[in-house]
C-alpha cells in the first residue's frame, strides 16, 4: 500500500513536472518572439539613427560656407542696432524731394537692419523702389528689393534671375568641376 500511495505522489508529481515543463518552454518561445521582434525594432532605430546621423553631417556640411556670412550679417545688425545710421540717412534724405530706386532700397533695408524687423516704413521705402524701376537698367535693384522683401517675410515672387545662389560645398564643386572633363574624352573619340 506505501509502494502504491509513493507510485500516485510520484505519478502526480511527474504530470505537474511536465505541465510546468510545458508552460516553461512555451513562456520560452513567447519571450524569445519577443526578443526577436525587439531585435528587429532595434536593428531598424540604428538603421535610422545612421541615416540621421548621415543626413546631419551633410546638413553641417552645407551650412559650414554659411557661418561667415552669418558672422558679417551679426556683425553688421550689431552696428546699426543703435539707430544713429539710420537716423543720419533719413535726415540727409529728407532735404530731397524724390529719391531714386537706389536710394530707396538703401533706406528701406538700413531700416530693416536697424530695427531687426520690417516695419511699414521700411517695406513702402523697398516697394517704392520697385515701382520706380525699369528692368534693363534696374535689374539688381529690383533683384535686391525682392530678395530683401522676401527675408522680410512678405509674400513676394522672386524673380529667377534674381534668387541668390547658395555656396555649394567643396565635394560637390570638385564633382562638378571633374564632371565635364570625364564627358570630354567622350566627345573627343567621338570626333575623331
């Protein structure tokens, strides 16, 4: 009779063994899915960091031929904040009767380099100089005046011919640069 109750507790701890057994190794693939799938995720967020971190670095590169000019802009805002500038130029221009697109477009962007902001003064100052322009002999007055609306922040269409060209990074000037001389021994053999 003790070999027969020692056979059940044995039987029946061997049935909970395996359940628990069972329960183990399917916890074991739910956790390995999941570690799997986290892998994955992970492997996807590097993918994308170095994409960012690619697309920054190109990004600095672009801006790198930027900082000086931004250096002169500073500069240049910094001594004309004080206003005596532009106070000098409005009262040497109020003796005149009419001034000219150039004189205008100065005293509408000293105003806005003055003041930081374009006020209404600054933009009918600029806007007078467009209309009294003529095209052939006052392109880059209006070329200017449409550039220096528009970093005004007005709504304004810059013509093509006058949208300032941005400073290509060096890479990309020796790429072009090494470009046509590749395509000349094309046209050579060509030729001849």
């Amino acid at each position: 009779m003790k070999r027969l109750v020692l056979e059940f507790f044995l039987l029946v701890g061997a049935v909970v063994a395996g359940v628990y057994a069972w329960h183990l190794h399917t916890q074991v693939g739910v956790d390995t899915a999941k570690v799997q799938t986290m892998t994955e995720r992970g492997e996807q967020a590097s993918a994308k960091l170095e994409e960012a971190t690619k697309a920054l670095e190109a990004a600095q590169k672009e801006i790198e031929p930027l900082r000086p000019q931004s250096q002169q802009m500073q500069a240049v805002r910094a001594a004309l904040a004080p206003g005596v500038t532009l106070k000098d130029f409005e009262a040497a221009y109020a003796k005149e009767k009419t001034l000219s697109p150039e004189r205008h477009l100065g005293m509408g962007t000293l105003r806005i380099l003055s003041t930081g902001k374009a006020d209404d003064a600054s933009l009918q100052s600029i806007k007078k100089a467009l209309d009294a322009s003529d095209w052939g002999s006052r392109k880059l007055v209006i070329c200017a005046a449409q550039n220096v609306l528009s970093y005004a922040g007005q709504t304004v269409t810059v013509l093509a011919e006058c949208k300032p060209e941005l400073p290509q990074p060096a890479a990309k000037q020796a790429d072009d640069k090494a470009a046509p001389a590749k395509d000349a021994p094309a046209d050579q053999k060509a030729a001849g």
